[in-house]
C-alpha cells in the first residue's frame, strides 16, 4: 500500500507565533491547540520564553502573537517572506 506525504505547509498547525518587534517578521511558532488561553498567560516563561532562549533570541526583543492576531494584520504565515531567516 503506498501513502502519500503530505506536503509541509510553513506554520500550518501553529497557534502561536513569536514576531520580532523591530521587523514584524515571524521568528517561531507552537502549536498549542488545546490548551487554555489563561494556562499560555500564566505560565508564559514555561511555554514561549525558554524556546527563545534555547534559539538565542533575547525574549524581550520578540512579541507572542495569536494566529488569529497575526492573520487579521494581514501576515501570511506561510510565506516565507513573512519568517525571520
């Protein structure tokens, strides 16, 4: 039986994405589908911070956005253009 890959869309499942403050670029993102709002605000450090620091990105230069937030200011998340390189 052969399967088909399904092909890699950028951000595709993502629910939240990191966007540097200067150039709005997208420089991460999580997928965190299922997991209250109010959890993701509590527990901020836990869930977003420490990815940045793990990728060498000082957290106070990068903004978590929503999905929602981003596709309403017109950003395609799955443009490359639109991702810090």
């Amino acid at each position: 039986m052969k399967t088909t890959k399904k092909p890699f869309i950028l951000g595709e499942n993502y629910t939240h994405f990191a966007v540097n403050k200067q150039t709005n670029l997208i420089i991460t993102g999580w997928d965190y589908k299922g997991i209250e709002n109010e959890e993701l605000r509590q527990f901020k450090s836990d869930y977003f911070l420490g990815d940045l620091i793990d990728l060498e990105i000082e957290p106070d230069t990068a903004n978590i956005l929503t999905r929602k937030y981003i596709e309403r200011m017109g950003i395609e998340i799955t443009d490359t253009i639109n991702w810090q390189k």
